[in-house]
C-alpha cells in the first residue's frame, strides 16, 4: 500500500527580511519523499538547505505552499475535526533543543504530560503521573525526575525528556529535527541509540534530520540528502553510503572517487564554499557551482532524477556508475 507519510512536491518560501520589497528565501521548493510504516529515513544537508522548514511541514506545523502531505492519506494541512486531532497525535515532532520552548517554570511532569491533557489520554492525576512515569522509564529515565524542573538537566536528560513528551501520544511517526547537534559528542551516540531502540520496540516510523551523513548512518533505512531545497539523493542506506550515485553526496562522504565525464581516471570531490544563498539558486543545477564535474548542460538545464547503479535517485546530468 502507499507509504505511511508522503510529501508530495512541497514547497515552501518566505520572506528574507522586513518590509514588502524583501526578497524570499526558497527553504524547501519541490520535495518528493516518503516515509514507510516502521522505517528511519535519515535526512542530511548542510545548514539552510531547508531540512527544518521541511521537517515542519512533515509533522503539519506549516503548512506547505504547494504540494501536500498526507499521513495514511489525509493531507495534514487540511484535513479538519477528529480526523485532524488523530492527524496530530499521530504524528510528532522532536525538536534540537526541545525545552527551550517550552514553560521552565513547569516541572516535568506537566511539560510531558501536557500533550496527554491536549488530546485527553488520561483520567485523573495518578494515571498522569503513572503514564509520565512510564515514558521517563521509557527513555532511560528515572520516574522521580518528574517533579524537576528543565534547568536542572544536562543536555542528553533535556532531549530524553523531548523524546518522552513526543511520545506520550503514542504517535506512529516522530520527525526529529537534528536532535543531537547541540549535544557533546560523548552523548550524541546514547541519544542516536536511544532513538533507534525506540524505533524498533515501538514500531516507529523515524525521520531522522541531521547535517551530517554519519550521524544517521548506522540507524537509517533510508537517506535522503538535501541541497538548496531539494533532494539531490534518496535511496537505502546501503545504496547512499555505498554506491553514492549524487556528486553532492559523494562530497559529503568526503574520500569517495568519481568518474569526471570529461577525463580519464578519477578525481575525488571535495565541496567548496558555502552554499548558495536559496533567495536565488542557481539555474540549471542547483549544484553546479561547487560541483567538480559540471558541464555547460548543468548550468542550464535542471536534471532529471534517474536511478543509480546502486538503486538510488539521483538529480543529476552524470551520476555516478
Ligand atoms: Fe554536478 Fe551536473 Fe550532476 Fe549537478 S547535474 S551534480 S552540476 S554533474
Ligand atoms: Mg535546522
């Protein structure tokens, strides 16, 4: 049947600064991705190629200018009343720091429990406790920490505690938006681990949104990798870190050789310079000015997504293989 959440050509813009003549910033524009009941698709880009805007758009917090996305078919944006309730429940977010938004003067017990009072998981206070409870459990916390308060918690605590608030609705899909960026390296690896355990004995659907290729590698099915808005690859983990059929992921991985189109031998890729700025990406090839094998055709014309030796999808005149 059709994947469990499916993103459908979504875009989305906004404005770069103040004032009616500020220009827009094309955070996501044109994205077709799919999530499988049960799987982690890892998400990979460099900051502002779009993957939080996305990631929002994922869980329904925004709304996409065009395209949609549907959760076991209804679309998250317009899709009203119960529905629309189960809609939110189901899906759920993870944010990188997740209590900094949130009120620091709860303690929590009620941060965690708040979605359980929003969609009325539970009858009176000693099921809230007990279920709060259960969830630090869950995330390899000890049921007492709920009469805390944020502050006093270390970083890892602080996204087990995002972790278990997201959770709470029992949701089928949990989008992470790089919930280990922020962490020291030390404890990135328990909280990647963490997710992943979760994943399986729950039977999550994961999104898991990081900058870098290797954060996710060991925990995704799939990956999928951005650049200026759009997917320059997709496919399963094995093909992506494998055969990489995408110059722009073959720079990422660092040391894998490619084929230059216009000479004999290889060369390996390595990224110049910052990204565009997606106010105005570039023409053709969103790539083509830091790719070391471009050719007068990407400049001009945007190319099409053809399958790789390794199964992927890339967007790109010369894949790789
Ligand atoms: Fe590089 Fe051209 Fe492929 Fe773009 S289409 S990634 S510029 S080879
Ligand atoms: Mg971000």
């Amino acid at each position: 049947g059709e994947p469990l959440l499916v993103a459908s050509d979504v875009r989305k813009s906004y404005r770069a600064g103040r004032g009616t003549g500020s220009a827009r910033v094309h955070a996501v524009d044109g994205v077709d991705l799919t999530v499988a009941a049960g799987e982690t698709l890892g998400v990979v880009g460099e900051s502002g190629c779009g993957k939080s805007t996305l990631a929002r758009m994922l869980v329904g917090l925004e709304r996409p200018d065009t395209g949609s996305v549907r959760f076991a078919g209804s679309d998250l944006a317009t899709t009203r009343g119960g529905r629309r309730r189960e809609l939110r429940r189901a899906v759920q977010m993870v944010f990188q720091d997740p209590l900094t938004s949130l009120n620091p003067r709860l303690p929590v017990l009620d941060l965690i429990a708040e979605p359980l009072d929003v969609h009325r998981l539970v009858r009176g206070t000693a099921a809230r406790r007990d279920r709060v409870a259960e969830l630090l459990h869950l995330v390899g916390l000890a049921p007492d920490m709920m009469h805390r308060f944020p502050h006093e918690f270390s970083g890892g605590q602080r996204q087990r505690i995002g972790i278990a608030r997201a959770l709470a609705t029992e949701p089928r899909v949990v989008v992470c938006d790089e919930p280990v960026s922020a962490l020291d390296v030390s404890v990135q690896a328990q909280v990647v681990n963490l997710l992943a355990e979760l994943q399986r004995r729950l039977g999550l659907a994961l999104v898991f949104i990081a900058h870098d290729l290797g954060v996710v590698r060991h925990v995704s099915h799939r990956v999928a990798v951005m650049y200026l808005g759009r997917i320059a690859e997709v496919g399963s983990a094995t093909a992506v870190y494998g055969q990489p059929a995408h110059p722009y992921t073959r720079a990422l991985l660092g040391s894998v050789p490619v084929r230059h189109p216009s000479q004999r031998g290889r060369q390996r890729v390595t990224l110049v310079g910052d990204p565009p700025s997606p106010v105005a990406p570039p023409p053709g090839c969103r790539f083509h000015t830091r790719c070391p094998i471009a050719q007068e055709i990407c400049r001009t014309t945007e190319p099409p997504t053809v399958t790789g030796a390794g199964g992927s999808l890339a967007a790109c005149h010369f894949p790789a293989g």
